[in-house]
C-alpha cells in the first residue's frame, strides 16, 4: 500500500517470522496450582527442537480457563524463560475488545513480542465490527498483531476480504489459522502475499503440509508440545521442496493425533480430551509433571492415559 | 427430592419468585462512560412499571462488553438504587469456571440476591462439565443460582435432563432460557415442576404469553426496558388466566420489537442493532441520555433512530 | 391485494379450513409391501375420530422412501376411501421443480383436493428461486397449494416475507409448517391474517396448544395417527378459548410423543424411531397389522416395540 | 479382507482408475429443452483433452433438477458418444433407497460403467441406515459403486469408519469428496489404502493438488468442464511429483473457479450462480450453445455474463 507508514515494531520486540510455533500448553500441579518447574522444562523442551517462537496465551494453553492473573503469571515466566532467544507471541482471548485491551496491555507491560486476538464473540458479530475491534486492539497497544480464526471456538469465520484489508492497512501482521479450511487459508495467503512481512499460520495438526504447499508461512500445532522435533522435520522439508518427506512426515503425526480420541466422548468434551492427551504425554515424555487440567475439565482416567502410551511408543517416542 | 436439604440462602437475599424481570441496560454517555444518572433514571422507570426484580449483567446489559471494574460498578449501582425493593439479580457470564467465580464472589460482595450463570463456552463442553461448572459456582457462593440457557451466544443448548437433575439436587434455583425453544422450555417446565421454588424464565420478547401458558414462572425481556408496563400488563394476564388479553398485549409488544431491525444488517450486526434499538427507545422515552453503545458495535443512524421512533409511536409510547 | 382475482379452487375440490389434519401414515407388509387393508382401517380410525382432512404424501407417510408408483398407489388409495367425507391434501415431496411438477400433476388427476410443496432441495436455494419454484407449481395444476416449511428435511427455512407475498398473489392458499420456530409460525400467521381463506397449519406434535393460541389455524400431527381422538380434543378446547384443558391434552400428549424416543439412537436415526413408534403403536391398537417401515430405516426390536406400548398405556390408549 | 470374494465386475464395464473425472453438465436449449448437439460437443471436448472418465448425473449436471426420463435420455446420449472410450459413471442421486435403486437399475441397462450414490437424505439418517442403504445398492445392481459425499446437498457427512467399513467388504469401489473437508479426505484415502483398486476422489475445484498429495487417486471437478486441460495438467504434474507445478496450475484454476462469483448473490442461490458460470463460459468458448440452467434456477444475466468472459481471458481461455 503505498504511501501508507511502515507498521511501527518496538525496538525490542523480535519479528515473528515463518516456522513453527507451538502453542504452549500450562502445566498445572495436581491441585491445580501453576507448576513453573514444568512450564520451565516444557520451554526447554521446545526451544531444543528448533521451533521458531513460542505462542503464550492459545487455546492449548487452556487460556479461556485462566483467570487473568494467573495468563499474567504464565506469559511472564515464559518470556523470562524464552529470555530473548525467540519470538514470544500472547493470545489475548476475551470476549470483546475492551476486555482484549486489557490482556493486550498486560501482554506488552510483560515483554510479549507479538499479539494475537479472535474476532469478538458472545454476541453476533459483524465484519464491520470485527475491523473497529482489531483496529482498535492495534491502536492502543503497540505490538504486532495476529488475527486468530478460530470459528470452532468464536463461531464467526474471518472474511478473507477482511484480513486483507487489514494487512494492507497495516493492522495485522500475521493470520493464525484454526478453521479447519485450507481453501480460506489459501485464499488468505494468496490474499496477503504483497504485505510485506504479513505471516499466515496454519493452526492445523493434520494437515500442515498441505497448509505449507498452499502458501502458509507457518505452524502452530498442538500436538507440536508433544512432538516438536517431528513438526520442525516437516517444516523443513517443506521449506526445501522435499514434499514427500514432509508429508511422510505428517502422516506419522496424524497417527501421532489420534491420541485426542484416547478419552471417552461420552464421559467429556473433545477439548478435555485433547488438553488431556497432550499432558499425558508430556508426562509419558518425562516434560511436565502432572496431566491436571482446568475447571471444568474432565481428567483422562487410567485406561485413556495407557492409549495416549501406546501412540507415543507407535511414533517412537517412547 | 425427600431427605435433601433445603437450598440455603443467605439470610439477607430475596427470593426470586415470578414475574417481569427486565435485564437493564447499561447506559453509557457519548464518550462511552458508565452514565450513572441515566441508569437511576432506568431503575426507578422499571421499578414504578411494577417489575419483581432486576437482572444485571444480562446480555442486554452489554456486560460480554464491559471490564470486570464497570460490571461492578454498575451491579453495586443498581443494588444501591433499588435498595432491597425487589430482588437484584447478577449475571456472571465469562468463558470457564473459575473466571465465572471472580464476578460470583464480587456480586455476592456488592449484595446480589441470586446470580445467573451460562455453560462454559470457547471450547467445546460436554454435560458433565457443565455439571461440574455449575456445581462449583454453587458450592463456592452462597447465593441462589439461575442457570441460564443462551445457544445464541455459548453454542450450547443445556439439556433438560441436566437442568433437572442440578434442580433436584439443589444446585439450581431457576433457569432463564433464551434459547427461542418453546418445546425445550415447557420440557424443562414440567421437568423442575416438583422442586419447590424453582422458577423457570423466558428470555423471549416474542412469546412471553406461549412461554407462561407453557409452564413458565416470569419474563426476562430486554424490550422490557423500553415498555415495562406492556410486559406487566402481559405478564398479570396470564396470571389471571386472561389469555386473550395476554395474547393481544404480547402481539402488540412483537409490532414493538421490530425496532430491532431499524439498524441496517449491511452494516452492523444484529446486537448492535437490538441493543442500539432499545437504547434508542429510551431516549426518545426521556429515560436515559444517551444511546451511546460499547465498542466494537455500531451505533445507529439519524435515519434509524427514526424508525425507532416510528415504532414506538405506533405502539402508542410517545 | 385489491384487483387481484380470486385464486380459482376446482369445482370438485373441497376445501380446505383449519383442524386437525394428520399426515397419514404408509402401512406396509412385512415384506415391504403396500398393505392396503391397514390402510384403509387406519384412514377409518381417523376419519371416525373426526379429523377435518387426510394429508398423503408427508414425511410421516415415508414419502421419501416410496416410488413414484407408489406414491400414486398410496393417494388413489385414500381418496377412494375418503369418498369426498374430508379434503385429500396430496404431499409433492422432491428436490425440484419438474419432478415436484411430475407429483402434482399425478394428484390433481387422481383427485386430491390442495397440494403441499416444499422450497427445493439438495442444492443451496435462494428465496427468489422457491418463488419461482412455488409459483411454477401453481400455475401447472390447478389445486390449492399449501407451502410446506420443514428445514429438518429440506434445509430451508421459509422466509415470512416470502410466505405473506405469495399468499397476497394467490399462489398459496395455506402453510404447513414444521419448522418448530413458534416464533415464525406466529410472524406467518400475522403476515397473511388479511388473506381470504389462507390457513396456516403447524406441523408440531409437541406446542399445538401454543401455535392455535399464536393464530393457527390447525394442526398437521405425525402422532395424531396414534391418537387422532386427542388431538381433536385439543383443536375444539382451543376453539372454545378453553386453553387450560387444551393445554392438560397438549401435556398428555407430549408424554405420550416420547414413545419417538423408545428406539435406541446408537443404532438408528431419529427418523426410523419415530415413524418405527408411530406404526408399533397403531399396532398395539390394533389399527394396522404390521410395523415394518421402509428400506433402509431400521425396525423397532422387542424392547422398543414394549416401550412404546408402556407409553400407550400411560396415556390411557391400551 | 482376507477370504472375502473380489467384488463382480461385469464383463463389459471399463474399471474406475484415477485422474480428471468431469460431472458433465447438461446443456439445454433456451426453451429448456436438452441440448443433445451441444452435449455431444462438449463430449468430445472433455475426451481430447485427455479426461479418464465422464460423471454423467452429478450435481453439476443438474441432476437434481432432471425428470428421470431426462436423466437417462442424457445418460443414454453420453453412453453413446463415448462409445467405450473411458468409463462413464452414472450418477443416482434420490432421497432413499428404492428410488436411487431406479435409477440404478436404468444406469446399468443404459450401458454405464460405475455407480454413484449418496446417502439418502430428507430425513436425518443414521449411519447404520447408510451401511444398509449402500449394501443394498450394490446387491442389487452389478456395478462398481462409489459413495458421493456431498454434506452441502444431504446433510450428511459419510463417517471415515463407515467408507472403510465397505470398501473393504467390496461394497465400496471408491468415493467421491465434496465435502471440502481436506482432512477428512485424507483420513478415507488412509483407511482405504490396502484396500485392492479402490479409488478416492476429490470433488475440490480449489485444492484438487492438496487432495492429490494427501493421497487423492483423482479429481471430479465442476470446472473441469470449462478448463479441462488445465486439471489434466495439473493432474499430470502431481503423478509425476513436480508439486511447483501442480500447485501454479492450481492456482490459475483457483482465479478461474472466481467465476462462480459473478451471479449476484442478491438475486440468485450460489448453485444457480456457479453452474449458470460454466454454461456462460462453455458458451463463451464455443462448445455449448445456450447458457440455460433448469427450473428455478435464475440465470445469469448481461453483466454476470461479462464477469466470466472477463476470468476466462484473465485465465488465458479466449
């Protein structure tokens, strides 16, 4: 766009480029207490394998059950845990945009690198208001800002129109991709390709390769807390052309991904289940201590923890 | 339920039986702060149409928009204005759990009778969490709960079963259904039917009179700001079993809440519309300044406000 | 609409007013059959409980499952047994124009009194283009024909305005509608109380009571095949403004509708369950001698088939 | 399965391998009657360029909207023309069971060389129902047969247990996806996988080169009428692993299928808009003559017209 400023960038905040960038998952002790021990080894864990950032704040982060006290707790442990080395993004989930602004806010006091906010939810919500919400959200804080379309969760699907006319206007800075739908995600690519700098993230576990080939920039996967090595392997065989390996690749995580079906749907939620099988297995892995998870989730019992085993040892990761 | 203690409430709550309960609405000025004359205005207009309680914190109140500083503000402003008239009851709506908890324990602090809670929503939930959820705020604040049941908003429809069960086991004390199901009311009517106390509301404004004849125990109407009296006309109608009566008020209440769509859905969506509508309305009825609204929405046009106004005179209201 | 010529009704049709019209249920053999001699007890059984029309060719007569023959087979069948007693309204069930055409144009010769029609279906569908499709309907064959609003089947839900226009041009002569949206039955009830003869059926088993007192004109019940004597019951209650013994017979039989749930859902679709409850419970009252339904529905087992029979005898029917 | 007989093929039908399967659409005159000169065009257009095969009765050949009589006369015609070429797979699409076994039955006589069946739809149908619905599709007539699931149209997504179930009891020759859902896809080619000769096809216009590197055998695409070469390219591309190319081609093709955007969505459904798109374009390309689609579709009119001339020569095709 031209004629238009140069999206302004603290001085500090490190750039969130392409890669992977695991949405960090919150270890909780067994009374459901913030385990630090944990968050602590789990960061380790993920800067080992290579990834390019670390999203604090997402969904898998059971962000939505968090007081906001304790998100505050979370992303100022990881940022000084992180200690510059990459990128440290914060969701900023709430239901409209004061409320936003307010993690937003916290977020930047603490040292974030980057933003990430869904459009509002709760009440309906139109495009146009969906523009003034994260106009607003990049006017009053500044930091480099990431739309999360996550319909599952906030029911409304970012218009493809939109996000590019956002990126063009210098108000988002990236796309974090939860749809499920890898036509949109393509088109919203295909959409921001001249941004300069614009980065389009697939949130999708199972189908990143693909999301890769359509022109993503990178992956926020869930199950990438419990196998980051394997989602870095496939992103950098894709960023070689080598689509067989990364598809490869991605098979063997997509049989690494049933472990969500290790708990029993008719005892709890599919978000239970899934939040439970990846602490399972980052303790199977030896990463975190405890598989607790947030009120009101239900906690996988002895049977649903030994399946979430027998993925981890049919990937060889165990 | 035989052998099972009596609910207790504390001693300085009042009950919350039938009849019209308005959700107020929030009245901001232009530079959208809280505009605490015109909320007395709003309080004393509800109380003198003979109202039998008010709802703070409701979907109408804007509350998914508010910081938790203003929705306590305004909860602590309305506990003072209706100084124990009639019973004051807070909405708790946040994602998860223990979020709901923080606005459950300051609205029993700020002296609410009775507190309103949805499912949790963001993630998917399953009925046992929502169990869990609403068994964890009941146990943890001392005061009667109302379950209240908004697909529109948290995409998920609470289940009779589950409804009754919480209501035989004293979890609990009513239910506020904005669900638009009819059938699903008068199921959840007939299922709490031997609880005592129990007390099941429509959210609806269209069909308060099908709701009442349907088992229902009062009204919770957001138009009810606009023309209290109407919905107190309706509502001792059917009370007296004057369903001809009844039917006729609530066919001119439905010609009056077609000023929800004065705003045009080309470029605001459909709260936006409804709560600008009734704002709208107020003023032109002299009640509150303002009909400033919360930011992202879009506020109404000249030529909106005057279809507002269009209906309320032909509803005979100015 | 002032001009506008009367909507011109053969001189042989009779026609159509408000009660109760039940969709007829499809006897078969158990070898899948057309069993005729049910038929013809089941059309005397509700013609003797004084219904005020037969409604062939709905979803409760398994329309979708059957031939074109026979569906043929099946209207000739009841409009020689009715002998002229009631109106014959023939059910067009298909997914477009030209084949909905092809089943009118069958009725009309084989001397059905009004026709029902539903929006297209299979492909997303406009509301421009249902006119067109209603409109096409009518002028092709000259019977009254009724829209019939089901968006369970068909995925539509018929817009009001749409409804109140066709009704003003004289295309339809009534609606059937099995939206549940009592809402929306009331709105369409308002939009075309102006129109001479126009009569607005529900569809619902479960809020007769309700829709009659919101200006319907009849009922259109699945489950009156099983209790044709209540549902009569219920529609003069209401005609004489008695609407607490209409509602007592509502609640009577919303308990006695539960038997659609005696079919177990881990093995088959709602549908199968609640036609496979209509026909065992006709059985049971010795109506029709068979319960077999239609490939590839799923029968009722031993234990299903007493469930329903437990509901019968709980409503005082056997 | 080990043990289990190979399913029967008749002697005379060609198999189903992979590559470009067109859905043929129908050319009609503008009084609406069927264009058999332009059909036989557009027949040979799709054989020079090098198409594996021709899906006649497919929703892109408005099937949906054809009298059975019609169906099979432009069965019949393309049978003919193709003169055992490449195999022409018949499409039967009907609400249940006996009614697709019609169909069936007359696609076998006419001479087709596979079936394809959705589930049934109208009624909500369980996949127990499905099973029966496909087994007994496939005893009845000698035909391979392939599911078509098209959860846009039935309103019902075919569960991947349920496809892998009967492929491997050689009910199931292949399938046919348009549901869009890539993972989904992936997850029936994965199950199918050792499954001897069984084939998986994407319906995807957008992401055919995505479905095809998740395992896809082929491509059923809507615009592979206006630009079958262009699918064969890309098609030819991935078999040979050159994904740069693949994904080029599909990324033309993505502008093209822009197309379907040029009907007003203010006047018309998106069905009438996208295959009112093809017919203006084979028109614009000289193989069909008229753009007419079937009753009520509401055609495209001299802007819309205009609109896709303008993508085919952005696209290069005239």
């Amino acid at each position: 766009m031209p004629g238009q400023p140069a999206p302004h960038h603290p001085q500090s905040a490190r750039p969130v480029a392409g890669g992977v960038i695991p949405p960090v998952c919150t270890p909780l002790t067994p009374d459901r207490e913030l385990d630090l021990a944990s968050l602590e080894r789990l960061c380790g864990f993920l800067l080992d394998a290579g990834v390019a950032g670390l999203f604090v704040g997402g969904s898998t982060g059971e962000t939505a059950y968090l007081t906001d006290d304790r998100r505050a707790r979370v992303l100022s442990a990881v940022v000084g845990l992180v200690a510059g080395q990459v990128p440290v993004v914060a969701g900023t989930i709430d239901l409209t945009t004061e409320r936003v602004l307010g993690h937003a806010r916290t977020a930047a006091r603490l040292g974030a690198d980057a933003l990430v906010a869904t459009a509002p939810f709760y009440a309906p919500t139109h495009p146009a208001e969906i523009a003034v919400h994260f106009r607003s959200v990049r006017e009053a804080v500044d930091l480099p800002l990431l739309a999360y379309d996550i319909p599952s969760a906030v029911h409304t699907k970012l218009p493809t129109g939109l996000v590019a006319e956002l990126a063009a206007d210098g108000v988002l800075a990236g796309l974090k991709d939860s749809s499920g739908d890898v036509d949109g995600f393509r088109a919203a690519c295909g959409a921001t390709a001249l941004v300069p700098g614009f980065v389009a993230f697939t949130g999708s576990e199972t189908h990143a390769d693909l999301a890769l080939l359509a022109g993503g920039a990178g992956i926020v996967p869930g199950l990438g807390n419990v196998d980051p090595h394997g989602y870095v392997r496939l992103y950098d065989a894709a960023r070689r052309g080598d689509w067989a390996a990364a598809t490869a690749e991605q098979e063997r995580l997509r049989a690494l991904f049933g472990m969500i079906d290790a708990g029993d749907p008719a005892r709890m939620g599919r978000y239970s289940a899934a939040i439970g099988a990846f602490k399972a297995a980052l303790v199977h892995r030896g990463v975190i201590a405890s598989g607790t998870t947030s009120r009101p989730m239900i906690g996988l019992n002895d049977t649903e923890n030994a399946a979430v085993l027998g993925h981890l040892e049919r990937a060889g990761l165990c």
